[in-house]
C-alpha cells in the first residue's frame, strides 16, 4: 500500500512527501471463551444487635462466576452484553460476558474500523445453570427489574453487599433461598447472587451458602449508552456553523450514534431533521441490545428562519455584451417538482426497526412493504428523504388523493388526522387512515403521494393482556399462580412472556409462578405487533411473618398459684432456673448455643454446656433449665423458613457453691478450754450461734475469735455452717454449732 504526505501552512506553503510503500497486515479479531472464577473483593457485613462489638463491615476475597470473552485485537460492541465492570470502549477491564448456563452462543464484536463480525461458541461446564435477565433502568422510577430462575440449586441475593446476618440484613437481602424470582433494584446497586445448599447443624438441617462462584451484575452496565449527538447543516453543507452566522433558511438534520448498537423507541428514529415553523429541539428516545434506554435532548444551534436577507445575491463576473444574451436569459427557471424516496420503519412495541427504501418509480406500491415480514406492527414510520434545487414543505391532508387546490409553499400546513403525526419529515401511523403528503418548493412545484386506509390492516396497537388466573396450594408455604395471556389479534401460543422468565406451563397450557412469599407480581408480556402489555398477580395468603420468642414464665417466683412471674430473676439463688419460652408459631426447628455469662466480645462458647444448661422443645415452647449461670442464643425457625433467635442470660444469679472459711485452733494450758479463729470468708456471711446472734454481717475479711471451756472428748466437737441455699458444711471443732448465712437472703 503506498501513501503520501500532504502539509500546508498558515501562508499557504504546501508540500508533498511519499515515504514508500508498506505493506498492510489483513489480521482479523478473534475470541476465546474462558470459564473461570476470578477473585474479587467483595464488601461483607454482619449485624448484631445483642453484640454490637461482633458487628462487621470489611471487604472479603470472593469467587466470581465469569465467562470472559479473550481478544486478540481492540473490539467494541460486544454481545452478549458485560454484566460486571464491562468498559465499552476498545478494551474490556473485566470482560464478563453474561451468560449463566451451558449451550451455544452467538458472539459479535466490532473492529476499530467499524467491521462487524459473528462467531458461535459452546459453553460447556457451568455447574448450576441459571437463566438471568434484566430489564433496563425505568426512567421514571430510576430502578432495573431482575429476573432469576435456578435449574439447580437454590439462590439468596444480596444488594451491593453479602450480609452474613441474614435475619438483620440491613435490607441488603433481597431474596432467601428461592428457585426463582423478580427482584426490583436500584439503578446504582449491585445484584449479589449466591448459592444456597442444607447443610446439619446441631442435629438440624439449615440453609448455608456454598462454595460456588458467585454472580455480580455491575449496576452501572444497567445505564443508558452515552451517545454523540452529530449536526449537519444544508446551507452551509457542514457539520458546524460557520463564524458569524446567526440564521439558516434551511434544514438542519441532527442525528445519534453510541460505541454500542441503538435504536429508536416509542416512536421515535436515532435522526431528526429541523425545519422552518417547527419545534427547535427535539427529544431522542432509544435503547440499547441489553434493554437500556436513554433520552437526549437537543436544542437547535441556530435559528432557522423563512428567508435570509443577503447584501448580494449576483455572482462576480464581467459581462461581455457582444455575445447578445443579457443577464436575465442566463437564470434557469425552476420548474421540477421535489424528488423523495421514503425509509419504511416498523415499530414494534417501542422498538423502531428498519423495515426498506420505497421509491414512487420502483413500480411497486409502498403497501408491498408495509406488512413486511412480520404479520403485525403496532405502527410504522415514514422518513421522507427529500431533494430539491430550493427550500421544501411538506404538508400531510386528510383522505386518499386529497385534493391540492390552492395549496402554495407559502400556505402549506398539515391538517390533523387521527391516528397519524407528522413530524420534521417524518410521518407516524398509528391507526389505518387514508392520507396524502405533499411536497411542495419555494417555487410551487409540488409532488403528492397518496395511502389508502385497507393498507393499514396489519396494525396491532392493543397491548396482551391476562386473561385468567387460578390458584392452587403448592406447599405449606407456597402456592401456584395458574394464568394465561390473551390479545385482539395474536393467539396466545403468539403471546411472548417477558417475564417472569422461565415459567413452565401445566397440563392445560397455563403459566405456573409459583409463590414463596406474599408480595405482588407484575407480568409483562409481548404481542406479534411489539405491543407491551402489563398486569399483576398478587399472593397475600402465605404464612411469611418471623416467629417471635417470648419468656412466659421463669421458676421459682410465683406471683400467685395459677401465674409465673416474667421478670427475670435478680436476687441470688442456689436454685436450678427454668424458663419458659413460647413461640408465635409453630416452630420446625431449633438449637441451642450456650456462652459464659457474661458473654464476652468473642462469644466464647461453652464445651461441656450440658453442666450448664439442658434444655427441650416442642412446636409451641422451649423449656430452658439454667444449672449455672450462663448466656443462651435459642435459635428457631418456622414451617415457612423464616426464623430469628433470642437471648437469655442469668448473670451472677445462681451459687451453689458455699461458702468458705479458715479454722485455726489452740489448745490452751488446761484440758477444758481451747482458742478458734474462723477467718477468710469466701462472701460476707451472717454468723449464728453460742455467742452469735445472726444479724451482725462479717465480711471477707472479718476474724471471728471464740474461746471455748469445756470438757468434752477432742473428736466430738463441730460446727455447722449454714449456706443461704442450705447446704450444710461440718467442720469437726467443738461441741458448739454456728450457723453462717450470706448477707443476701
């Protein structure tokens, strides 16, 4: 390939140089599909509200589920879309490609000089197949829907973070151990998706999370494209406006473009074209392949007005008179109607598709493209590509061959027709109607192209709708949705369902959703003609409420002999203390956890708990018998799966350890008398007895000295010591008893 060099300076100097030759290299992009997890930081959060101090917010290395997509050369627009911090310039960060379940899949990806091209390849090896769609952020409510169904193991999802507290979740949790479901987001939250297995715990069976790699969908790949917005104006035939102009007295056409594919919706194209009379800005509508929409304004730069003044409209030349022609004889009258060819759009729901080019002398009639291939359209667009030597109107009549009596450049407006709009040079059609659109000059030189009413019998503008809906039990906490879908012009085999995705059907060809909690559903689905249709199946019958523990009784304190006190015991005690906890509902499961009262920051669990508590439970209760003291988390859950725990501690209430002392005797000179010290007291004691009289309180470091004359033999003598939960301690010291009590009754 050989190339030259061209230069040019501000003076206008100009040079030329030609290097050689080089030879160009015909390399092709390619791609290798790779399925492998990726490590990935991802935020994790734990609450406790009994302990606040075990509360986490850290970030935790996870495995991330991923099919990336491996280029050999810079690509754009590739599908299927990045669901995970996908860049969309020529270059991918983290090129996850969206795709959750084996099969053959179509890849297309775009070169840097704008080649197109399509591979097919075959995913094989992910584990828990899984169909995911989601729907593109909602202009109005800011928020995506997201659609999942398992074919294998069970999911819980989590916004922007994994909170291992699942029952206080900050309102991360979305969804919990579910097999399918339609979950609203924010346009700025990541969808967490992690996989769900039974696992025993403590002689129970309880959903955990798995090792599987987990799903991430990037928010931010739920935002519209950012768009260029390009300018073309037809006086001046540039992209921009020359210096010093202020005014046009022509078309100004603006049209998008985006590094990922578009299209127009709700009818409207990704062009406009500007013209004198109309609205100087218009609004783009579009939406990309993963069902992102966008609107942009515009505002036109500059004014367009009907005619410009110039100072001078005569060319410069110099007019030889000899020649016998005068200045006059050299202007060309303009006697040539407009010429047009028209781009036929179908719109299909709110999608604006390219259909064909009709020409007036092709020698087919337009109605020839209008049903397309497609048996039904909600509508169609029509852009008028015009061409003209002068500035042109187009105006749009009521009726087939309408009549153009009197009509001039000057006076030519569009008369009101139900069901078809005219915009710029763009015309809707909604509804069948019979019109006429004339294009006219400056120079009343005019064209007319008529459109019958029966060419418009393909319009389908009703959205589907439900049509019946039935319910049925599917389990003691779920139940069957049976529905199915109808519409005015397609069958309901021709109905596509939007979502949710995945839905089977029953024996009778109704759509089975099945519901786990009570909440409301909304339907959406799909005609042949594009048409949208929306409805809703709501459930409010399912158990889906916490069970809630609460302590009916603790022992031994009676209020009276048919009733138990509830509060907790705070006077000490060397008895065994049982509560009672009843639950709201009936219960399916629940274990226990016992810790050292006070429980201290790490929750140290206590091995041999049998000495500590024993415990049992049935549907409705749990009765929980405390030896010692300690700190129990009773853990429950329902028949619906939903459950929560409560805390019990009796700190510093149970003693049965009694009290100790130090005994140090003297004989003295005589057989009958003999000194004692009783000292280090293990608590503060009362003392009864010969010489005590029971209300004078030693404390631990107290000395009680006794001297004793009697005579007695030396292995007779003892003392008895009296806990305050009346365990009895025999001391062998004399034939004297005392009595010690704890200063607490």
């Amino acid at each position: 390939m050989g190339y030259s060099l061209y230069a040019r300076d501000a003076a206008g100097n100009e040079s030329i140089e030609t290097p050689g030759t080089i030879t160009a290299k015909n390399v092709q992009p390619s791609v290798t599909l790779k399925f492998e997890p990726i490590q990935e930081d991802i935020r994790y959060i734990y609450i406790d509200k009994t302990y606040p101090q075990n509360n986490r917010d850290e970030y935790k290395k996870y495995n991330l589920h991923s099919v990336t997509a491996d280029f050999n050369l810079p690509v754009t627009n590739v599908t299927p879309f990045q669901h995970h911090n996908a860049t969309t310039g020529f270059a991918f960060e983290k090129p996850f490609l969206s795709i959750f379940k084996d099969g053959t899949y179509t890849v297309t990806y775009d070169d840097i000089f704008g080649n197109s091209y399509s591979v097919q390849k075959e995913v094989v090896g992910i584990v828990n197949d899984m169909d995911i769609t989601l729907g593109g952020v909602d202009l109005n409510t800011g928020k995506y829907l997201f659609s999942i169904e398992s074919k294998g193991l069970p999911f819980t999802v989590f916004a922007d973070c994994y909170a291992g507290s699942l029952f206080n979740s900050g309102g991360y949790l979305r969804s919990l151990t579910a097999r399918n479901d339609l979950i609203e987001f924010d346009k700025d939250e990541n969808v967490i998706v992690m996989m769900m297995e039974e696992r025993p715990i403590n002689s129970n069976t309880w959903w955990v999370n798995t090792d599987a790699p987990v799903i991430v969908i990037d928010g931010s790949t739920r935002q519209a494209p950012e768009v260029t917005v390009h300018w073309h104006y037809h006086e001046f035939d540039s992209d921009t406006v020359p210096e010093g102009e202020m005014q046009t007295d022509n078309n100004v056409d603006v049209w998008i473009t985006a590094d990922t594919p578009i299209t127009g919706i709700n009818g409207k194209l990704t062009s406009h074209t500007f013209l004198y009379g109309e609205a100087a800005s218009y609004v783009f509508e579009y939406q990309d392949g993963g069902g992102n929409i966008g609107v942009n304004q515009v505002d036109l730069p500059i004014q367009i007005i009907e005619k410009k003044e110039r100072e001078d409209n005569s060319d410069n030349y110099i007019h030889d008179d000899s020649t016998g022609f005068s200045e006059e004889d050299l202007i060309i009258e303009d006697t040539t109607p407009p010429g047009f060819y028209i781009d036929v759009y179908g719109k299909f729901g709110g999608i604006t598709q390219f259909m064909d080019i009709w020409e007036a002398d092709s020698g087919s009639g337009i109605e020839e493209i209008v049903p397309g291939a497609t048996s039904w359209a909600s509508g169609y667009i029509f852009k008028f590509n015009i061409s003209d030597e002068s500035k042109t109107k187009m105006a749009l009549l009521d009726g087939y061959n309408a009549s153009t009596d009197g009509i001039t450049y000057e006076n030519a407006v569009s008369q009101a027709i139900q069901g078809v709009i005219s915009s710029g040079s763009n015309i809707g059609i909604n509804k069948a109607a019979a019109f006429t659109v004339v294009i006219i000059d400056e120079k009343n030189n005019f064209i007319t192209v008529s459109f019958p009413a029966d060419i418009w019998d393909k319009i389908d503008s009703v959205p589907p709708e439900i049509d019946a809906i039935e319910y049925e039990a599917a389990g003691f906490t779920s139940i069957n949705a049976l529905f199915t879908l109808k519409d005015d012009k397609s069958s309901p085999e021709e109905i596509t369902l939007i979502s949710p995705v995945g839905l089977s059907k029953d024996s009778k060809g109704r759509y089975v959703l099945t519901f786990y909690e009570n909440k409301s559903v909304e339907i959406t689905m799909r005609d042949l003609a594009g048409n949208i249709g929306t409805g809703t199946i709501a459930v409010d019958s399912i158990d889906d409420e916490t069970p809630i523990a609460t302590v009916a009784w603790w022992s031994p304190y009676l209020i009276d002999g048919d009733y138990y006190d509830v509060t907790q015991p705070a006077i000490k005690t060397n008895k065994t203390m049982t509560a009672k906890v009843v639950f709201s509902k009936t219960i399916k499961h629940a274990f226990l956890r016992v810790y050292y009262a006070p429980s201290d920051e790490n929750d140290v669990q206590i091995p041999d708990e049998e000495n500590y508590v024993t415990w049992s439970y049935d549907t409705d209760n749990a009765i929980i018998n405390f030896l010692q003291n300690a700190t129990v988390d009773l853990y429950f859950t329902s028949l619906n799966g939903a459950g929560d725990r409560i805390k019990l501690t009796i700190d510093d209430i149970i003693d049965k350890e009694p009290p100790t002392l130090t005994m140090e005797k003297t004989d003295n000179a005589t057989d009958t008398t003999a000194t004692v010290v009783f000292k280090d007291f293990s608590e503060p004691v009362f003392v009864s007895g010969q010489g005590e009289t029971g209300s004078k309180i030693y404390d631990t470091g107290d000395i009680i000295t006794k001297t004793f004359t009697q005579i007695f033999p030396a292995s007779s003598v003892n003392l008895k010591v009296y806990l305050p939960r009346c365990v009895k301690v025999f001391v062998i010291i004399s034939p004297v008893s005392y009595i010690l009590l704890p200063v607490s009754p």
